[in-house]
C-alpha cells in the first residue's frame, strides 16, 4: 500500500452500534480472502497503537470485518502483514 494519495480510513458499527474510525494500514490477499490491518484513527504521534487484523466476509450479501478466530490463520495473516509493512519502511 503506498503513501503516495495519504492514508485510508473507514468507519465501522458494532453490534451495539457504536462508530468506531480505523486507519487501514494495509491490505492482503491471502487464500482467498482479503484482510485488513488497522489501527484507531487519530492517535497522537507518541500513543502506540496495537495493530489489529480484520478478515473480510461476506454476510446475507453484505460485506463485514470480523475478528479471525483461528489462531493459525490469524498468525499467518498477521507474519505476511508485518513482512510487508517492514518492506515498504526500508525502501
């Protein structure tokens, strides 16, 4: 994911639908399926922020992010994530 047009953020509801704002670090394609890496939106430059993935499903025709309940896959993903973000630091 490049820079170059600024950063990407999207809003999702919970089920008790509180807004949350999520700056999407980047975005993977793997088996299958894509997922997102992101953190809260509008964090000062000296907060740190946990990254958090998201898998994108498909729901009565209606796409959602929901937590990757699989602990393989969740690593997988997370390993492939963190390989790419540490690629685009160094070049």
């Amino acid at each position: 994911m490049s820079d170059q047009y600024g950063s990407d953020f999207i809003t999702i509801v919970d089920e008790d639908g509180t807004e949350y704002e999520l700056e999407v670090l980047y975005t993977l394609e793997y088996n299958g399926c894509s997922y997102l890496a992101v953190i809260p939106a509008g964090l000062e430059d000296d907060e740190d922020a946990s990254v958090s993935v998201l898998k994108s499903v498909e729901e009565n025709g209606e796409p959602l992010l929901v937590a990757i309940e699989d602990d393989e896959e969740l690593e997988a993903v997370y390993e492939l994530i963190m390989e790419q973000l540490y690629e685009e630091d160094e070049e």
